[in-house]
C-alpha cells in the first residue's frame, strides 16, 4: 500500500466530491482543489476569511465555503474558476449552510433559528422560509429532491411544511401529534415522512407526503424514549433505538414491531460470537521507561473470538445529567437490508444483529420475520466506537462490510464472511 505525502489542512476540512474525482480541503483562508488520481493542485481559490465547513454540490460542479463568524457563503465553480459567489446574511447571522438536491440553490439558517433562506444561482432569486425549528434534525429532503420537509415552531407548538424544490411554494402545511419534536426522516423511497418525539417521551409518527397521519408508534410510557432513527434501504423497515437499549424493528405494513433487538451486559456465546479486540504493545528495551515515537514503535491490535460467557463493559451514567449517556446511540442498515448494526452509548462496543428480516404474513395480518434472527458481536473496544458507516462497494467486491472507527487513530473494517481488518491512522492529512 503506497501513500501521498502529507499535506495540510484547518480543522479536518477534507472531502471527497461525490464523482470521486476531487478532492477539496481547507487551509485557513484558502480552498484547494486536487484530482484524486494524481494528488495535483487542480484550482486554489482565496476566501475572505478563514474556512468553518465546505460542502460539495450534488453533480461535483461547484463548492460552498461557509465563514460563520462573518456570516458569508463563498460558492466556488470548478468548471468557471473566475465565476465567483458570495452570499451575506448580514445581521442575521449564520449558523449553518447546506446545499439542495438540485445543486443550484443553497440553504443558509440565520441565528437563533430565525429563517431559512434560499439562494438561486442560476436566476438570483431569494426565498424566506420563517419558523424553523432548532432540533437535531429539522431538514430533510426526500429522495431524488422532489419535495423538502421542514420543522417549524410556531405559537409553542410543532409545525410540519413540505416545499416544492422546483419553485420553494408550500405544498402542504400539518400540525403534528406531537408535544417537542426532535427530528423528521423521509422514508427512501419519498412515500412516508417520519417524526419522532424529543428524548423526555417515546413517540413516532408516520405521515404520508398530503399530511395524513399514518400510525402512531409508542413501546412505553414515562420513561425516556427515541434516541436514533434509521430506515431501511428498501423502505419496508423502520428501525428506532430507545434509552431502554432496545431497538425495535417495525414494518411498513402495518406499522407494528416485529423484532426487538437487547443489549444486555452479559453474552452467552451460544447465541452471540463475540469478537475482542486485543492491544499489544512491543516490548521496552533495557533502560527505556516509554516507546519511541513513530509508526513502528506503536501499538498494534487484533481480534480474538471470545470464548465462554462475555461480561461487556459498560459506564455507569450520571441519571442526574441531562441527556444521559444512556441506550443506543446509533444505528446502521446494510444495502441489502439483511445486517443492522447498533451502537450502545453506555458500552464500549459495537453490535451486529444479521440474518433475514423479510417479513411474511402472519395469521393476524401482521408481519413477523421470514427467518431466525441471528446476532453477531463486534467489540466490546478499548475505546468506544464513534462513527459507524457501511460498505457499499470495494476494491475487493465485500458485501456487507462494516467500517467501525474509533478516536483512538484506528479503524477496523468487518466483514461478515471473512475476518476483521485493522487500520491504525498514522498515515493522515497532517494539521
């Protein structure tokens, strides 16, 4: 494996285009632009402060610089490097900057959640959108950009807007069930728009794109509720982790649980194979007392099956605290919708539940699993894992790979049919 020479960014701005032809990262006030084969400097472009968050637009033609300090968004084309954009939210503010599917529009959000503002490159035309609500998720766009949904908060209550990205004119106007709500998720294939209740109670609302309300989902009550959300590629499974360190797997039929998936601390390896990662570290020289530093003298890791029953570490949360570190904090689907991994805040590890979900009409009408769910367990780490992604393709052509990666400079990439590979980050984009 061969590697570039370092070169050096501001902040860990480095990103791929989505062609995966370029390159963009950040230096201070400056933009450079490189083509992934040869690492060459393609363009170098000077903003007029230093660089917060850079995004590329969806065909790979342009790039958004946004300085939040100066509430400015420089956009930057490859293809007309002397074209150049700003835009100014002037005392307004800015606190985020993001593009639409359609690449020619951007969406700014002024402090306080004030407004949404969209900006058109191609006519210069401006559009306001009031109320935006502050959660973690208040935006989102349903699959092939046709349609934006929008959370609001107006007159202390919960507002859901649905938008046109064609000419941004309302299409529909709803007022959810809901009391704080914390997020919404169009379903993948643009039929279902899900909501779901802030953390103090468990709630999830299925609504269809005209505002009617579909079902109604709550596992208990007076108890801390959703914590993460995540759809299935296919659409016909929702699966949603709760503070109970549960997650349950609901169907698009009719809206029910099928499956429930546990976390407890204490694995039977009968019915769980649990991977442990082992650190090693070479051993001191006579009269060393530490390791020189470098990538040869660093610890290495590796995977050994755990044999017996497993007691998983786990870190006991302050309940006294707000927002507890506490139940599953992420959740993942393969693109073949047969392996879920989850991620438990409180327990240093990693899980992979795996086996088919296809649902089959049961004697009730509802849908219960086709198959024998299986789990198979990554972990428990040293460090807890911090980012799960999933593998779509490779160099060499593993489905259902897991890429796990950690703060502690590696990343292991698991693969359900072959072992576990280890990546230790000493090759990087120096700061």
């Amino acid at each position: 494996m061969n590697f570039s020479e370092l070169f050096k960014h501001t902040a860990q701005l480095c990103c791929f285009s989505p062609d995966g032809q370029y390159m963009a990262n950040a230096v201070q006030y400056r933009l450079i632009i490189r083509e992934v084969k040869t690492l060459q400097i393609l363009n170098l472009y000077t903003c007029l402060d230093q660089i917060q968050a850079i995004e590329w637009s969806g065909d790979s033609q342009f790039v958004l610089c946004a300085m939040y300090k100066r509430a400015l968004v420089q956009v930057w084309s490859l293809e007309q490097p002397e074209w150049t954009c700003k835009i100014d939210e002037g005392s307004a503010g800015l606190v985020a900057a993001r593009w639409s599917p359609d690449s020619r529009h951007v969406l700014t959000t002024a402090e306080f959640h004030l407004r949404v503002t969209v900006w058109s490159l191609l006519n210069k035309s401006v559009s306001y959108i009031k109320h935006p609500k502050s959660c973690d998720r208040g935006v989102d766009f349903s699959p092939g950009g046709k349609y934006l949904a929008l959370a609001e908060r107006r007159d202390c209550k919960d507002h859901i807007s649905i938008f046109d990205c064609m000419s941004w004119n309302l299409v529909k106007h709803f007022e959810p069930d809901t009391e704080d709500m914390s997020g919404l998720q169009w379903s993948p294939d643009g039929r279902v728009l899900c909501v779901w209740e802030s953390c103090l109670k468990y709630k999830l609302l299925l609504y269809s794109v005209d505002g009617r309300c579909l079902a109604t989902f709550a596992a208990y009550a007076d108890a801390l509720g959703t914590k993460s959300v995540c759809w299935a590629p296919t659409s016909q499974f929702l699966a949603a982790g709760s503070y109970d360190q549960k997650v349950r797997l609901l169907n698009h039929i009719t809206w029910k649980t099928i499956v429930e998936f546990q976390h407890p601390s204490q694995l039977d390896n009968n019915a769980v194979i649990v991977y442990r990662e082992v650190v090693k570290k070479p051993p001191l020289l006579k009269g060393e007392t530490e390791l020189p530093g470098g990538v040869v003298y660093s610890s290495q890791s590796r995977y050994e099956v755990e044999e017996g029953s497993t007691q998983v570490p786990s870190i006991k949360p302050d309940l006294n605290k707000a927002h507890p570190r506490l139940g599953v904090g992420a959740l993942a689907f393969s693109p073949d919708s047969r392996y879920m991994p989850t991620c438990t805040v409180e327990m240093k590890t990693c899980r992979t539940h795996c086996g088919s979900v296809n649902p089959t009409p049961a004697a009730d009408g509802a849908a219960s699993p086709g198959h024998a769910h299986q789990v198979c367990g990554v972990g428990p780490h040293p460090v807890p894992p911090r980012a799960l992604h999933r593998q779509q393709q490779s160099l060499h052509v593993v489905s259902g790979g897991l890429l796990i990666c950690r703060g502690a400079q590696r990343s292991h990439l698991h693969s359900f049919k072959h072992k576990v590979a280890s990546y230790r980050h000493s090759h990087s984009f120096a700061g």
